[in-house]
C-alpha cells in the first residue's frame, strides 16, 4: 500500500489517501495539483483528498498513526 499524507496550515502530516500502487498515487497528485510551488508545495483542487493542504508527501510505509480505515483508497476524479 502507498500513502498520501497532506499538511494543512498548522503543518500536521495527516493520512489523506492510500493507494494499490506508487503509479496511481503520483497521477492522482498530477490531477489534483493546480498550481505546483515545488517541493510538494502547492494549490490543490477543491474536492480532492489534498484540497485545503499547503503541501503533500508519500510514503510506501505508514508515517503516523493514522487508521487507513478512515481515508479515501483509490480515489480519482470520477469519486467528485
């Protein structure tokens, strides 16, 4: 499984979403990036997993303790 954390203003990495594989996580980010500040820094589009997150970061292991359970898998723009 693969990871998608996000920071919001406070800077806290949180779970946003997990994924089957590493492909389908960097496409989802490419979706969802609207403008990219580098670094994983950016604007996000409203209704996706990284939507009022400053930035983002993944991840092949669990970063936090977070529960896999409670964040979207798989998701794509058709889930809007």
């Amino acid at each position: 499984m693969h990871y998608l954390y996000g920071f919001k203003k406070d800077d806290v990495r949180r779970l946003v979403a997990t994924f089957d594989s590493d492909q389908q996580l960097s496409a989802y980010v490419r979706w969802a990036t609207l403008e990219d500040h580098g670094g994983g820094a950016g604007k996000f589009e409203q209704g996706s997993a990284l939507a009022s997150c400053r930035r983002w970061e993944k991840s092949a292991q669990p970063l936090t303790e977070d529960d896999p359970a409670t964040v979207p898998h798989n998701p794509s723009p058709s889930m809007l």
